[in-house]
C-alpha cells in the first residue's frame, strides 16, 4: 500500500472519532470556501459567534455588507469577513 493511501485510512480512523456537530462543522467550512457572501447566520457560523454579535458589527459598520431586499437580508462578502477575523486577532 502507498504512502498514500495510508495517510487516507488514518484520516478516514480519525474523522470516524469526530463528534457530530464537529463534523457538521467543518462541512460548512469547507462548503463555504466557494462562497463569494454570506448570510448574517452563515457569517455568524463561520466566525463561531452569535448572529446578533454579527448585525451589530454591521450596524456598527465594522463589518461591511450590503442589503438584497427591502426586508433587511443582508450579506458579507467573503473578502470583507476575512478582514474582520484577521483585525479580531
């Protein structure tokens, strides 16, 4: 067996110990590094906060987004979110 294919069977051993929500997680990540924006919720999930901590921030201005429609949806751009966890440092 390659090396290869050996690092993939102790990855799959490892992930099989990983707690649900864990999991869940990280597909979320890994489905939002295609994303161009996010919702208020996906922006919350992906920085691991609250989404009222988010609608300040944007209220605030410290988070920079733009409205869709006239009910308030909101989105982040990507760029503008990885500023912010970058500042949060």
């Amino acid at each position: 067996m390659t090396s290869f294919k050996k690092r993939i069977e102790r990855i799959n051993e490892r992930i099989q110990l990983f707690p649900l929500t864990e999991l869940l997680k990280l597909e979320r990540w890994i489905d939002s590094r295609d994303q161009k924006a996010f919702s208020i919720k996906q922006a919350a999930d992906h920085l691991n906060m609250c989404a009222d901590t988010i609608r300040k921030a944007v209220r605030e201005k410290r988070i920079r987004g733009f409205q869709i429609n006239k009910l308030g949806a909101w989105r982040i751009p990507k760029e503008e979110l990885e500023r912010f966890m970058e500042e949060g440092k």
